[in-house]
C-alpha cells in the first residue's frame, strides 16, 4: 500500500502518461494526498476543461436569449468548482470499474488503483466524498437546474462499462461531458427549449471528435484486451469521420445561437472555433500518440473560443 513515507525518498515517482509535468499538485501536495489528487486527474485538468466549456456555453447563451449583459459569475464559479469535483468523480468511478484493464494498459498502468496507491475500497471512500461536494455546489442553483443536474447521474454511472459492449462508448461520453450546456441554461432560464438542446447536441458532435482523437492513443492495447473505442470502429477512415464530426458540431452549435437570437460576434466566435477545427484535421496522424493528445488537449482552445463569442456578444448587444 502507498504510504506518506515513500514519496519521501530520494527517488521520483513515476509520472503517469499524459500528465502535465510538475503540475503543483505533484509538487504541493502531502504524499498522502497525491494518489487522490491523480485519481481526480488534477495534474491533466484538461478533462475538467472540457466538462466546464460547455457550462459557459449554455450560461453565457442564456444570458444572449434574455437580452445581453454580464452572466451570473457566480455561477460560472460554481460551474468551475463542480467540473472540477464531478470530473475527479467520474474519474474516480472509471478508474474503480476499469482497474482489472489498467494494469494491462501501457498510458493507464501507473494510475492509482493499479499501482497500489489506494485501495478500491479508499476510491469508493473518496468517491462518496466526491459526489457530496459536487451536490452542494449543484444545491446552489434553483431546484429545475438541480434535477436537470441529477438527471445526468445515471448516464455518468454507465459510461465506464460502455467500452466493453460497444464500439461508441465516445457517444455516451458525449452524452454526459455536454450536460453542462442543458445546466448552464437551466441555471439562467430555469427551464430548457430548442436552443440549448441544439447546443448539447453540438457538444456531444464535439467530444466524439476529439475523444476518438484521444482513443488513437490507446487502439493497440484496447484491441489487445478487447476493449472497444470509435478508433478501433473506424481505423483509417477515422479523418472522414472526425471532419463530420466537427462539421455537425460547428452546425449545431450555431444553429444554437440563432435559435437564442445571438448577434454577429457569436458566430464570427463559431466560425473561428471551425478554424481550430480544421486546424486538427490538418495535422491529425492517427499512429502518432504525442500528436493525437496534443490535438486532443487543443480543443480547451476550441471551446474557449466558442465561449468567448457567446460572452462578448452578451456584452455588447
């Protein structure tokens, strides 16, 4: 079992694949606390990125169909801390039903769980933890937002086991990370209609793209184990699928800003983020793992960039 005391010696510990190098929480942090801190993924916050942006994208819109102006920031905070918190959950829940896999993967080996820094019962302990945090952020809102918020459980439960039964576990993926934008409007309207709806469908478009990106990295050892992915369903037609991917993402989602009578500077946003679009279709090279997560962490930017159109079109209209 991991001990405090052994990540005192003098050698380092192992850094686990694709984590941001001497991230502070493997620099701050006690000994005791860094196992949870990677069973969260703090040290690869790009998860948490990409299940925050679409928050910001239903919040800031919201606040376009209700006339303009600055969004609630405290609830863009609270979106913040509870993608965070949720993220480190569902991390934590994949890691506990994946851990007879992990060990056998070549990126996933040293996480927690396999390497035999916490125990399946500590993860379930931290687990709990998790999802009390995240419903007193949730508690927060009004009571439409936190249904619509809870109703998003039963979807994030059942996306580890996707992988075993199906070739499109990025779909249900899809269908959990782009909660956030029915929530975001929820959180402003306290009702849901067509524009955000359109918006989580464009989400989920979005993550199937670039999670099949992030699935090249893993295709060899997946078809070794019998796990399947959206990488190993389209193999070297994977570029034709990404492009529909992205086109219907960019499509829908501003078809969602027309819907909620969005300005000019919300679509200049949209069409910039196609831009980064096609930008990683340029470069994609499916047997290149450095480039297929370099892509992958480069979608912060494309959602950053939807979201920035949304916010300046709130402000200026």
């Amino acid at each position: 079992m991991y001990t405090a005391a052994m990540s005192e010696t003098s050698h380092p510990e192992p850094r686990i694949a694709d984590a941001l190098p001497d991230h502070w929480a493997d620099r701050l942090l006690p000994g005791a606390l860094r196992p949870y801190a990677r069973l969260m993924r703090l040290e690869r916050p790009i998860g948490w990125w990409l299940l925050l942006l679409p928050c910001w994208w239903g919040l800031t819109l919201g606040q376009i169909a209700q006339g303009g102006g600055v969004p609630n920031l405290w609830y863009a905070a609270l979106f913040l801390i509870g993608a965070i918190i949720m993220r480190g959950a569902g991390c934590t829940l994949n890691d506990i039903a994946d851990r007879n896999f992990d060990g056998r993967v070549e990126r996933t080996r040293l996480r927690p769980i396999p390497a035999g820094q916490v125990s399946v019962t500590q993860a379930l302990a931290f687990l709990v933890l998790l999802c009390l945090l995240g419903l007193a952020v949730l508690l927060q809102f009004n009571g439409f937002t936190v249904a619509t918020g809870a109703a998003s459980l039963l979807i994030v439960a059942v996306y580890p086991f996707m992988k075993r039964i199906t070739y499109w576990p990025q779909a249900v993926l899809g269908l959990a990370f782009n909660w956030g934008a029915l929530v975001g409007w929820a959180a402003t309207h306290g009702s849901l209609s067509l524009a955000p709806l359109l918006l989580y469908a464009g989400g989920i478009s979005w993550t199937l793209a670039y999670d099949t990106i992030y699935a090249h990295q893993d295709k060899e050892d997946d078809a070794l184990i019998g796990v399947k992915s959206t990488a190993l369903k389209f193999g070297d037609k994977s570029i034709r699928w990404l492009a529909l991917f992205f086109t219907l993402a960019i499509v829908l989602i501003d078809a969602a800003a027309w819907v909620a009578g969005a300005g000019l500077i919300a679509h200049i946003g949209v069409a910039a983020a196609a831009l980064q679009a096609a930008w990683q279709l340029a470069r994609f090279e499916p047997d290149n793992g450095a480039r297929c997560l370099e892509l992958f962490r480069s979608n912060r930017i494309f959602g950053l960039i939807i979201t920035s159109g949304f916010l300046l079109d709130s402000l200026l209209t």
